[in-house]
C-alpha cells in the first residue's frame, strides 16, 4: 500500500513538474523565461513519471502471492530384472 501511495504522490509530483514546464516554456518563448528552469522541470517531470511507473509495477508485484513452493519428487528409478 505504500509502494502504492508512493506512485500516486509522485504522479502528482509529475503534473506539478509539467505545469511548472508549461508556464516556462511560455516565458521562454516571449523572451523572459530561463532555459535552465525549462530544462530543470522536463528532466524532474520525466524522473517523477519514471518513479511513479516503477513503483506501481512494484507494489502490483507486492499484492501477488507468490506461487505455492512444490516440494521435489525423487527421480523414479527403472525396475530391475533377476535373471
């Protein structure tokens, strides 16, 4: 569930981090905005969704009960002829 929680935080992290590219990619185009900002929030943007994805496959690998565990047989052996 905290794997889960995590996900979530950093999706919306990630939609901040957009919104931040957006307003900056505006201000840079009309002369006034920071390439480096613009630069800072893409690459945080991408990070966030990045984590985001990787701890949602990882709690949905949390929640899956692993497979019961078989114990194993010993190999059966030939039968033996008398003669």
């Amino acid at each position: 569930m905290r794997l889960l929680l995590g996900a979530v935080a950093a999706l919306l992290a990630w939609g901040a981090l957009v919104a931040l590219a957006i307003a900056e990619g505006r201000q840079v185009r009309a002369g006034d905005g920071s390439w480096a900002l613009l630069t800072l929030w893409g690459v945080g943007a991408a990070a966030c969704l990045y984590a985001a994805v990787a701890l949602a496959l990882r709690s949905r690998d949390e929640e899956t009960p692993p497979p019961p565990r078989q114990t194993p047989r010993p190999p059966r052996q030939a039968p033996r002829h008398r003669g």
